[in-house]
C-alpha cells in the first residue's frame, strides 16, 4: 500500500446519523497518509474499498451480490458475516479504529495484479440513494490510487507547561497534517495568537502566569478570532464548575486528561475550517 496515495471508498448502509459522523472522519482522513476519501458519484474511478453496515440485512444482500461480482478489500461495522466471513467492527464508530482498520484491509488484501484490477466496481458514495452504475471497461492504469489530495495545513497552537502533554499532542496532530506551533505560559499563548492565525488552539488551565481561562478570553476578545479560531480546554480539571468557568471564558469545547483519542480526533474534524464554514 502506497503512503502517498489516496483511497476511495463506498459506503453501503449506516443510519443518516452516522453518515454525518463519517462526513467528519473522511474529513480527516483525507489529510493523512494514506488518505482515504467517499468514493464520488461523478467520478470515472472506481472505488478502491467498501465500507459495510454488517447489521443491516438490505446493506448486506448489496455488499455480497456486488462483491460477488466485483472483489475488493472491505471493512464491515456491526454485525460480522459469517457467509463472508469478513468480521466486524463493534459499534459506536470509532475514529481511530476505523481509519486504522482501513489501512489494514488493504495491506491483507493489496491487489496483486490487473486481473484483480479490472473487476474494482464504479459504485454510489454516501449519498443516500444514489444509483449504482455499471462499471465501464477499465484498464490496469486506470484503477491504481490517485495521487494524493493535497490538503492545506491548518495551523495549531498547544498551550501546555507540561512537555509530556506537548509531545502527546504533537504525535496526534502530525499524522493528519496539522502544522503545530507550541506554548507554556500563557503570556507566549495569547502573543502567538496575535501574530498568527490558527485553526485550534489547544489549552490548559493551570498554566505560568495568567492561567487558560484568562488567555481564552483574551483571545476571543479578538472578533476576528471569534470566527477562525477555535479554543479547546485540555485540562485534568474536570468539574462541573471548571466546565461553566471554561463556558463563560468562550471556549468552544472543553475536554479533560487524559484525553480520549476517538474524542480529540472529532474535535480535529469539528473545527477545521471546512467543517467551520458548513456550520456558519
């Protein structure tokens, strides 16, 4: 499996909640290596991998009679099937697990050849009733990875005196192309965010100096800020009284260490500045 290619992949099934969730994790997807992304309706290309909802018997009898057909690597999320014998995913959608689980269907089953090529199958994508087209004659060529997209950077700003927690947030940002920048007081905080502009900035509370509740009004004190930058606590307070504290300052979601992988992810997604602009 190519690191520097980009993957396209059918959605079959999965409730219109989930759909939403997956809008968000294709979101961050598409910036990593490999990069994953919903296979579009429009595209002469065909889909490289199906994802499956393995509990719902219409999506099932849909996945197996084109797979029949048309092989390819897949990924259920449910129930297994055990005529496939494909196992599953457990619910709810996990972010992490999902993109990894990606990575290794393909690497289990790479194609070997044009062979298997030829039979990758033109298919609808996460639109919901989208019809299914009959796949014109392909090539080799024709069905290997597209380059990958390229995905602008987005700027990040961690504030945390803890080097533990800085080095943490550095390995979860990097994969999925976030350029971060990195603070330990609060004073070096809100001077960055007054000559940089960032997607997310990244918080503690119990900080050197002016702590994150300060520096978070500070920074929304900024109009401009107010629409382009997010602020997120990341603290180990976790009261009922620090979240209000964290509310009233304006921070846009606050989450408590140690963070849980699946909920940074969401709010990786959540705000970046397409997920932003959709919102608004």
């Amino acid at each position: 499996m190519d690191q520097s290619e980009n993957y396209f992949v059918d959605v079959i099934g999965f409730n219109q909640t989930e759909r939403l969730l997956l809008s968000s994790i294709f979101g961050l997807a598409a910036r990593r290596a490999p990069s994953f992304a919903p296979r579009d309706a429009k595209s002469t290309r065909p889909a490289d991998l199906y994802l499956v909802d393995g509990s719902d018997e219409a999506a099932m009898n849909e996945f197996r009679a084109v797979r029949a057909r048309y092989p390819a690597p897949a990924v259920l999320v449910g129930a297994a099937d055990a005529k496939s014998g494909l196992p599953a995913l457990p619910r709810p959608l996990q972010w992490a697990r999902l993109l990894q689980s990606f990575d290794d269907a393909l690497q289990a089953q790479a194609p070997a050849g044009a062979d298997y090529e030829k039979t990758m199958v033109l298919r609808r994508t996460l639109a919901p009733g989208a019809p299914v087209r009959t796949p014109a004659p392909l090539t080799a060529s024709a069905v290997r990875p597209a380059p990958r997209i390229a995905v602008p950077a987005d700027l990040v700003l961690v504030v945390d005196d803890n080097a533990t927690v800085r080095k943490f947030m550095e390995a979860k940002l990097a994969p999925y192309g976030f350029q971060a920048d990195f603070a330990e007081t609060g004073e070096q905080a809100v001077g960055m965010t007054g000559t940089k502009e960032y997607t997310c900035v990244f918080l503690d509370v119990v900080l050197p100096g002016i702590d994150g509740y300060q520096v978070c009004k500070l920074i929304k004190s900024n109009k401009q800020a107010i629409k382009r930058t997010a602020v997120v606590m990341l603290t180990s307070r976790s009261s009922p009284f620090d979240k209000l504290r964290g509310s009233l300052a304006g921070c846009d979601e606050y989450l408590t260490k140690p963070v849980d992988e699946n909920r940074l992810l969401e709010v990786m997604a959540k705000f970046l500045p397409a997920a932003r602009q959709a919102a608004a």
